[in-house]
C-alpha cells in the first residue's frame, strides 16, 4: 500500500460522552489536521447532526454550493450517547452532505459500527473535503495513533467482496476479535453513475464470521463518496467496554437502560416481534390499512389476492431469515430491539453472481414495499435479489424501488416503449426488467443511464424527448424537492402528507412517521391534532440523530400502561403517541452520560435548535421556503387516475359528501376528482400555515428573528441568511 499522507495524534478518553475535537482530511491537498469542539458548540448543537451541520456550514463556501464541487463535505459523526453499551439503540452514526438529488443538506441515519468507533478512536466527527486525483481510502488507526490516506486501486468495486477484504486487511490479525475491532465505509460501482449511490457502514459478526452493513441510503451521499474518489474509510477501534464513554453518572444511565431494555424483552414478543422479523413486520399492517405502495402509490394493497396469502407476512419472513430470534445481528452491541435481518444462502438469480449463494443484509420495510409491491412484484425472491444488487453496487433500495415504479408506470401509460427501453418490457410485475436495469445503473450503459439520475431528471427527459405530458409526469412522480417518497401512501393522511412536505431533506420517514399514528393507532383524529404533531415530532425524533441513537426502542415497542398513565408535562396534545414514559427515560439517559441536568422539553429544546438551523441552511442552498415545502405530486393526496378514483368509490363519494358537502351523485368520476383535488389541495395549504406558525416561522416558511434569538442562534451570518424571507 502507498501511504500518500499520514497524521500521528495521542489517543485520548472520552470525557462525558465527548472527545471534544473533530478530525478534518481534505483529499485535494491531502491535509489532515485536528479541530477543538468548544463547550459552545456542544452547547448549541449536541453532537451528531448538530456537530455535522455546523461543520459543513463553516467549512463550505457562503453561497449554494453544487454537490460535485470539491468544496463539498462528507461528515460523519456519532453523538454524546453513542456508543453506549447499556442501552438499546446506540450504535447510530449520522452522515450529511449537500445532495446530488435536492442540492440540500442530507442526512442519514445509519447502523453498523463506524460512529462509535471513530468516537472511541479520537474524534466526535470527521469531515471531508475536496478530491483525490485518484482512488483512496482513509484509515484511522487506534492503535498506532495515526491517520493515513492511502492508495486504494487495487481493491474490489464491489461492496459485499469489499467490506470483506478491508475488514480482513485492516485487522491485527485473523481472530474474529480483532476483525470486530474493524468498521468499514463503503459504497459500489453504481454509486459511481447514479445520484442514488449509498454508504455502507460495517460490523464484524463473530457467530457469522462476516461484515455486515447498514445504509446511509438517502439522497446520494455515496455519489459523493464516489465523486471524491473514496474507496472506503478504516476506523480500527480500542476494545469497547461499559465505561468507555466515561459517563458523568453511569448508574443514573444504566438504571434508565435496564429499565427499557427489560420493557423490550417483555413486550416485542408480544406486539410487533422486531427481534424475530424487524421492520418485515410492517408490509401486512400497511397492506391491511390500505397504506402499502403498490403500483407506484396508485393503490395501498395487494388488489388482485382473491384468497391468496399475501406474499410478505411476519410468517413468511419468518421462515426466510437466518437465525431468527437470535438476536445475531443487531447493528450495535447489546442493543435488545437486534432488528437486523439476514439471509444466509440466497441464490442470486440475475447478474454477475447468478448460480452464487450469497449473504443477503436484510431486507427491511422499505426495500419490501418499494422494490416488491410498489412493482407489482409479489415473490419474496426478487426482494431479495434486488437487496443483495442494491447493498454490492450501491444503490438506495428506496430511491431504486420508487424511481423503477414510476418507469413502470410511464411505460404502461404509454409515454415509453421498448424502442427507449432498449427492449426491456417495464411493466408492473416484471422483476427481471427491473433487475435489468439495476445491472445497465451498475455499467453506467443503456436506459439504466437515463433512470439512474432520479425522478426529478426522468420526468423532463419524458416531457422533453418523448412528448410526455409535464403535469401528468408531477402528479404521479414520487419525488418532493428532488428526493424519491420513502414506502408510504399518503392518500388518506393529511399528517403524513404534513410529514413527507415540510421535511427538511425531502420525504423521508425519519423525520416525522406519523402515518402509524394517524391511520393505524388513530392518535390524531382532528386537524389541531395533526398541526400539534408537525410542530413536535420533528424536533423529538431529530434529537436522536444529535446523540448517535436509533428511534425504534422509542416507539417501536409501546408500554402497556402508555394509554393509562399519561406523563406530565407531556400529557397533551398527543400524549399517547410521545411515549411520554421512554421521554423520561431518555432525560435520564441523556443527562446520565454527559453531566447536564436535562428534562424532557430540555431535549426537544436541543433538536428545536438544530432543525431551525438545518432548515436556515436550506435556506443559503436555495431553497427552504413555503414555495418548496407546496409542489407535492398530487398522488400523494389523492387518486390521479380515473382507475384510482373508481377502486375506491365509496371512500371517495363519501368523502365528497361528508367532508366537501358536494353531491357527487350524477357526476362524472372526472368532475369528482376536481372537486377532491382543491378541497384536498387547500386543506395542505392550510396546514403548513398552522404548522409554520407553531414552529415560529413566519408566512414564508422562514425561522423568524425572534424565533432564532430565542434559540441563541442568532449569530451574525445566521440572520444575514433569513432577513429577506421575514
């Protein structure tokens, strides 16, 4: 191996949760040097996303910046309880960058064992600049105190035979415990030609004797990993144990973990079985709410079963899975939700590795639902072919699975055929075709060129060379400010529509799921209810990307007494659907780790300040404002098609009567759907006016002065930002 750069540095501990600096590496200049973290910067931004955030915002140049720039970050982080081994959930790292997709800030929220790591081996973040003039890697070695970029050609492309041979490599030896020392950053080819490129970010499995990763899967991070020619990122960690984050008071925290994670024990088994099928337990919930995406959202279930056992039930994946209810796999130590997934000996049916038997990293909801029922493909099979494709090349399942069904749509409406697809027959159903294109994304060749650049990129190459009509193409593209929809139909939920538009990155999940609550708990029954929760849920759940945690012990498995025994002061609105008792829990926690005496609103306080920040930041992008919150596709409020309108006829004829106070009697199903358009269309409006106000943003959709002033951040480059938008 070519060392081209390296840094030596003393390993220090952590303090309180802290390491109190950042490592920095630019791969233009091949600089490596070391950042303090100041206690006002731990003050206003906590750790993780927070700490990400203010890096990119002082290190990149004050103006748009375009994501294949060389001014561009990649940062990463963990948080002050990451890392934590006596509470379920602490093993997230957070990555941001400005996206390829929505030329935003994006973040994601990724298992695997990188975070902490990287925290335990000297540093609460690392942020990357600049461009290798060729293929790279970067290693950050515990153990001899040293930082190197190094030449990186000769390794794999590929993720699943990468992971291995850098774990193998970057280990002290062959032992299974030295090899769970090594996390690996990674992506593929894929990522190389399409803006849906991922990250995978690595454990060591000792009872498996394999690298498993998760996916920093949003919005082209890994595009970017690939632009600056990054082959992987090497963290090899010191050994973890209980006390390696130092905590300031470790009982305090520890009684808070026992607790919850005792909770877990008890009650998964008996409620949604996270530990025996992870998220491949939502697929029969959805399917049975009308709210599973199939067809390209056109419809919310399976809608030709006719006594047919649907295809992806608890049961089914059950029976797929390797290992199940072990707890194996879990993406963090000791964590007892363990929703991680495998499957040992897929035989891959398509493609460079067809014949092999290969290990298959999940899957999870949202590959199930986009790249399975949102195709019309009802065969656990393809799932997971596309799982293992995806995972090796790079690729975002969700991008891949809403972005191929809106492809499939367009060419059964006849706006492509076999001619432009280079003879691939994209219908609804047709696995093989998509799998196809996957490989045409991994080659950079064929119509898999053209589908690889997001829905936002289809849509006016469909207009423009093919004659497709622009505002067909709006209301059925799955994609807001650039982002493809995570797996959800949002038809009937006004607060999901709420959650998916004013999301800060695009429509993804994490930021506010309220679909759960709205259509299948029916937590917020009325308007006041679904505005409240707009204003709370994205400043909890963004608190969990401050502090290197996963959100599903939070709500994922709900207390027996939650309905019975609501919690002051987070009694109301929405007392049920905050969990008011794992909030506590967390305060304890929170406050246990790092010495600050914090109570629930403390925490929502910290999120507060870091969602207004990252919205500000939108803001200096470009974009940020009620005008970009308002384009949703229509699909996402209501049936585009006749076919849709007339599959649920007499949900929608109600809804005209009950709620419009129109007759729909002796109308057309055209003049129907004009009238549920505007009313549905204006009730949207309505509520990112009720949302804005209760977050404190002014008409506009801007954090207002006085908002930012009480948040103290009202620094000086901050308010040069917002002025014109008050």
């Amino acid at each position: 191996m070519t060392i081209i750069a390296e840094l030596k540095y003393n390993l220090t501990p952590v303090e309180r949760g802290y390491q109190n600096r950042t490592l920095y590496i630019n791969l233009s200049t091949n600089e490596i040097k070391i950042k303090p973290v100041s206690e006002e910067m731990k003050k206003l931004f906590t750790g993780g996303k927070g700490f990400d955030l203010w890096l990119m915002w002082n290190g990149l140049p004050k103006r748009s910046v375009k994501w294949n720039e060389p001014e561009n970050e990649i940062c990463i982080a963990s948080g002050p309880l990451g890392g934590t081994t006596y509470y379920s959930g602490s093993g997230k790292s957070i990555c941001t960058t400005i996206s390829p997709l929505t030329n935003q800030p994006i973040d994601s929220n990724v298992g695997g064992y990188f975070g902490p790591y990287l925290k335990f081996s000297g540093f609460d973040a690392l942020e990357i600049q600049g461009k290798a003039t060729k293929e790279v890697l970067i290693f950050i070695n515990s153990d001899d105190g040293k930082i190197t970029i190094e030449d990186a050609e000769e390794f794999s492309d590929q993720a699943h035979l990468l992971t291995q041979e850098l774990t193998k490599k970057y280990s002290t030896d062959e032992s299974d415990r030295e090899k769970f020392r090594v996390s690996v950053v990674s992506s593929g080819q894929a990522a190389k030609y399409t803006k849906w490129g991922v990250l995978n970010f690595s454990w060591y499995n000792k009872k498996r004797q394999w690298a498993s990763y998760k996916q920093a899967g949003r919005g082209g991070v890994g595009t970017v990993f690939k632009d600056k020619k990054l082959k992987a990122i090497i963290c090899r960690s010191p050994r973890v144990n209980q006390t390696i984050n130092n905590p300031a008071d470790i009982e305090r925290g520890k009684e808070a973990g026992k607790d919850h994670n005792l909770e877990i024990i008890k009650n998964d088994p008996l409620q949604n079985e996270m530990r025996v099928v992870g998220t491949a337990h939502l697929p029969e919930i959805m399917n049975d709410f009308d709210l599973l995406p199939t067809e390209n959202f056109r419809y919310g279930a399976h809608k030709t079963l006719k006594g047919e056992k649907f295809p992806y039930t608890r049961e089914i994946w059950r029976n797929i899975y390797t290992d199940v209810g072990q707890g194996v796999d879990g993406c963090w130590i000791a964590c007892q939700i363990s929703c991680s997934h495998f499957v040992q000996q897929h035989t891959v049916l398509t493609g460079p590795y067809k014949g092999q038997k290969v290990i298959v990293d999940g899957p999870e909801y949202e590959t199930i639902a986009g790249c399975g029922s949102n195709w019309g493909v009802w065969d656990p099979k393809w799932v997971l072919e596309v799982n293992f494709y995806c995972d090796t090349y790079g690729l975002d399942t969700i991008s891949v699975g809403t972005g191929i069904a809106f492809v499939m749509e367009c060419y059964e409406a006849g706006i492509l055929n076999e001619n432009i697809t280079g003879g691939l027959e994209l219908k609804f159903g047709n696995a093989e075709a998509a799998m196809n294109l996957i490989h045409q994304m991994a080659q950079n060749k064929g119509f898999g060129v053209i589908v690889g650049q997001g829905i936002v990129s289809m849509k006016k190459t469909f207009a423009q060379k093919y004659g497709a009509d622009p505002q067909f193409l709006q209301d059925i593209g799955m994609e807001h400010k650039g982002l493809e929809f995570s797996e959800y139909v949002t038809k009937e939920s006004l607060a999901q529509q709420g959650g998916y538009g004013f999301t800060l990155k695009g429509p993804q999940h994490d930021e506010a799921w309220l679909i759960f609550e709205d259509m299948v708990r029916n937590n917020l029954p009325t308007f006041e209810d679904k505005a409240e929760a707009l204003a709370w849920f994205p400043f909890w759940r963004t608190w969990f990307s401050l502090n290197g945690l996963c959100k599903l012990p939070w709500n994922d498995v709900i207390p027996p007494d939650n309905n019975e025994n609501p919690q002051k002061p987070l009694t109301l609105p929405n007392a049920r659907a905050k969990i008011p008792k794992h909030v506590q829990w967390y305060a304890e926690y929170f406050s246990g780790v790092t010495g600050f005496a914090s109570t629930p609103e403390d925490l929502v306080k910290m999120s507060e300040r870091v969602y207004n920040f990252q919205r500000i930041f939108n803001i200096r992008q470009g974009k940020g404002l009620k005008e970009h919150d308002s384009k949703l596709p229509y699909r996402a409020m209501g049936p585009v098609t006749k076919e849709e309108y007339e599959s649920r006829l007499e949900r929608y004829d109600d809804q005209l009567k009950d709620l419009v106070g129109i007759d729909p009697e002796g109308k057309t199903t055209e003049e129907k759907m004009a009238i549920l358009r505007s009313f549905r269309e204006e009730q949207y409006s309505k509520l990112q006016d009720a949302v804005y106000n209760r977050r404190g943003w002014t008409t506009k959709g801007c954090p207002s002065i006085k908002k930012v002033k009480e948040l103290n951040l009202d620094i000086q480059e901050v308010i040069d930002v917002i002025s014109p938008h008050q």
